[in-house]
C-alpha cells in the first residue's frame, strides 16, 4: 500500500520543507507522490532557495508536483502574466510596499518556472487545488456553507477536494442526499430537478512554513481513502518532532 504526501504553504521556509521531507522519510509505508498545493513562495528572497531545492529533488525522494498558489498568481500578475492586469489583491492584503518586496524576492529567471505550474490536479476521484475549482484566492474553511463546499466539489466532478489557501487542516464531510434546483428565465420557469448527492468531503492539508518551528501535512491512501494529519515540530532543542 502506498501513500501520497499532500502539503501546501512552503512561504519560502526551506527549513520547514526540508522538515517535512525528513519525515517523510521515516514513514512506514511508502510515498507514492508528493502533491505540493501552491504558495511555494512568499514575499522573501529565501524563496529562491525553496525553488531550486523543489526542481532538484535527491535520491530515494519523490518528485514533487507543484501547482500555483495564491503568491505565485500574484507574482505573475506584477510580471503581467496573471489573470488580471492589477495586483489589487496584494495592496489590499499588505500595502503598496509589498509590490516592490515581492518582486524583488524572485529572480526573472524563476518566474518562468512558476508561470509553467498547473491550476490544479484531478487523480483518480480527488481535486487538488490551493484554493478551489473557482480560483486560488477561494478560501474553504470548517466554517463555509455546506452549499458552498458542494458546488466546488461538482463543478469537476469530484469525490475528494484537497486544499490549502486556509492553511488549516480539516476533514467536511458532505453525507449523502439530493439537491433540487430549476432555472428561472424571463420567460418561463422550468421544473425543479432533483440531483442525487452521494458522500463527499473537503480536506484541508494545513500549512508548512507560516508558523515557524511547526509544519503541517497530509498523508492520504487512495486505496482505502485514509487521511492521516501530520505535524513536524522543528528547529532548535526540537529535533524533528512528529504527531
């Protein structure tokens, strides 16, 4: 039986990753693949480092697959390659300044890198995103709507969501049941459909570089869908300390 490793939030804390990637190590079963769901980078030039040590991934290690997250979508807007022409986002979170702070952080030379990241994954039954099937910047949390949880599930069709724009880890699960919708045009009111809903959850995969001395991630088994949360307390007089 194999596992995944599913994580997001790295921030440019090489430190925290290569945490993780210690205790990946020591795992019992076997890591099939390692899924790293956006926000690699953050506005600091240790970013840099987080990069190459991602692209060059050592013996016996799994290679990662990385898609973009909430900075690297803002990076890519400052370089004009993003959805929208204008880091509102950005300024609004963290002031002019940060503009500036972000683009000085990563090298040219690395944004190309970052440009060629997917939006997301869908493996088996499971969507892999940072934020969710509508944008990176979609914030899913224990607190959002039911409703809301089930139509980023259904827009692609999937059993499983895997996300990490929150940060946090969490398990929402959705029991089975039926939604009735209709369509309401300006000139007729279709009839109400009904829509079987079978089981579905929202995992939350946690955050591994935000928080300095502790870093968390997800180990997921497709075969018998077991999720198991995991935290790696690292750093000075902790070692590498997990639960």
């Amino acid at each position: 039986m194999t596992n995944w490793v599913i994580l997001s939030g790295i921030e440019g804390n090489l430190a925290a990753y290569e945490a993780v990637l210690a205790d990946i190590k020591r795992q019992r079963q076997p890591v099939e693949e390692l899924y790293i769901l956006g926000d690699v980078i953050a506005a600091t030039h240790e970013s840099t480092n987080v990069i190459q040590r991602i692209r060059s991934p050592r013996f016996n290690e799994p290679v990662p697959q990385v898609c973009q997250g909430w900075w690297e979508e803002q990076l890519l807007i400052l370089h004009g390659l993003g959805r929208t022409r204008e880091p509102t986002e950005l300024i609004e979170r963290y002031g002019i300044e940060m503009v500036k702070t972000l683009w000085d952080a990563i090298p040219r030379e690395m944004v190309e890198w970052v440009r060629s990241l997917d939006f997301g994954f869908f493996e088996l039954d499971c969507l892999l995103i940072h934020g969710s099937s509508v944008g990176v910047s979609d914030e899913l949390t224990p607190d959002t709507p039911p409703i809301q949880m089930l139509d980023r599930l259904m827009r692609m069709d999937a059993n499983t969501l895997f996300c990490g724009r929150s940060g946090l880890t969490f398990q929402y699960e959705i029991q089975q049941g039926s939604v009735t919708s209709s369509v309401i045009t300006l000139d007729q009111e279709n009839s109400p459909q009904a829509t079987l809903v079978r089981p579905r959850q929202i995992i939350g995969v946690g955050n591994v570089g935000r928080i300095i001395g502790r870093a968390t991630y997800i180990l997921y088994s497709p075969n018998t869908n077991h999720i198991e949360f995991k935290t790696v307390w690292y750093g000075s007089g902790k070692g590498f300390q997990t639960h």
